[in-house]
C-alpha cells in the first residue's frame, strides 16, 4: 500500500489515555488550533466553537460527569468542539435579516435539524483535523464522546446556548509510555463497510467473516458462528443497552429539544 508521512500519522494514530507530565507548548497548542480552523467547512460558515479547557476544577469534574474517566482530569490539553448556530443566528439577528425578509416576501425561520446536523459535521472535522495534526507533533489524543451525557450539567458549566450543542470532547497530551508497547486496535476488513453505488446490507455469513479475527484471538474453541454472536451480545450488553448509552440518549434527546423548541434547561 502507498504510503507517504502524511498517511503514515493516519495510520499509526490510536487513542492515548496516559500522557507523560511534559505540557504541550504554547507553539504547539497554537499548531493545533490553527489546524482546526484550516478543516472544511459549509459554506466557508465554520459552524462550530472550540472551548479549550484550562481549569483544573472543570476538567476534574469532566473526568467524573463524562462516564468516570480519571485521565480527562490529567491531560495536558482539553478542547470541547461545539456545534453552533449560535453565532451565525446572532450574526443574523444583528444584520436585521427579518426586515430584509419582509422586504422580499420571505417568511423568517429558525435553525432546525438540518442546521444541527451541519453544525455537529463541521465541529467534527475540526476535531479530527486537530487530531490529525497532534499526532503529526507527536502528541496523542483521545475522543470522549460521553460530553453527550448530563445535558443539564454540561450547559451550565460552559453556558451553552439554545443553538448549540457539545458534540465531542478531545483530550490531547504526550503519550507517557512507548507506542510499541500501545498496539493499534484492529478494523473491520473493507469489504464490510466500503461499497459501490449503493448500500449493502451484511448477510450472517457476513457477520462470521468480518469477526473471524477477534473470534480466533477472543473465542479460540467456540466455532466461527459461536463466537461471532458470543462478540455481538457482549457488545450489545456492554455498550448498546448500557447505563452510559442510555444517559447519552436522554441526553441527546435533551439537546435536540431545546434546539428545536427553546426549552430552557434547570
């Protein structure tokens, strides 16, 4: 396979979640940023805001409110990627769009789903753009999409308005032990997730083969079909229907709400 720098950071990266006690330099913390603004974005709108978490007091409380992970509590850097209509709908209402739609015969409107699934798009690629750019530095990350969690609590530690929403949380930091000894976690072959012009539903032989892997390493004396459903209910069990999964669908459904309808959050 091809592979230049570039695609070799791709490669390598895997998430860190022990960093050594070195800060990131001012340099750094800078490179990374600038990285981040320099993502696609719709519309050249960069619908999105980066709060970059310096208090102590907050990211201990993160490391408890995002699903008990100690390690948010000691990275070097914490940026939260919001998705926000806020500022464009501010920049809106500042440029008296409603006059202007009276003017023209056009009924004003609010940001609806659609905004928010662009929004969310847009703070997305940035993270990850940040992410990429990290690595390229050497200094490794971690997503923590738990911030999706505790509606009410996250809104008001960082004052989130009505048109936004925390859709990730990256904690950055250098990585405290060898990347030797960090082994990258395996992917699922491409012929299960890459298709060509349409969609394809997976068949159960399907399901067989593209876990053949982790069955062999997990499930050595159970049969192939055995251990495929032995790995989808312990999935399903541990991640699917799990205390964290629920709380990030209430949650979630929280967010939406008050974006969609002005619920005012206690």
């Amino acid at each position: 396979m091809m592979m230049n720098e570039t695609l070799k950071v791709i490669e390598n990266r895997r998430s860190i979640r022990k960093y050594a006690s070195t800060p990131l330099s001012a340099e750094e913390k800078q490179a990374i940023l600038h990285a981040a603004l320099r993502a696609p974005t719709a519309g050249n709108m960069m619908l999105y805001s980066i709060i970059e978490v310096e208090d102590q007091a907050t990211k201990d409380r993160l490391a408890v409110t995002c699903d008990d992970q100690p390690f948010i509590a000691t990275a070097p850097l914490v940026l939260l990627f919001v998705a926000d209509y806020q500022r464009f709908f501010d920049f809106y209402s500042f440029c008296d769009v409603e006059s202007a739609c009276a003017e023209k015969g056009i009924t004003p409107r609010l940001p609806g789903d659609g905004d928010l699934l662009l929004a969310s798009c847009d703070a997305l690629i940035a993270a990850q753009t940040a992410v990429i750019a990290a690595e390229s530095l050497g200094i490794g990350s971690c997503y923590i999409g738990d911030i999706l969690e505790n509606a009410e609590i996250h809104r008001e530690m960082f004052e989130l308005p009505q048109y936004t929403l925390p859709i990730t949380l990256l904690v950055f930091g250098r990585p405290s032990i060898l990347k030797e000894e960090n082994r990258l976690t395996p992917r699922y072959d491409q012929e299960y997730v890459v298709f060509k012009n349409k969609y394809r539903r997976l068949l159960p032989a399907d399901f067989i083969r593209m876990n053949e892997p982790a069955a062999a390493h997990n499930y050595p004396n159970l049969t192939r079909e055995e251990a495929a459903i032995t790995l989808g209910q312990n999935n399903y069990f541990r991640k699917f229907v799990a205390d964290f999964e629920i709380e990030m669908n209430r949650s979630s459904r929280v967010w939406i709400d008050s974006w969609n309808q002005g619920i005012t959050l206690k």
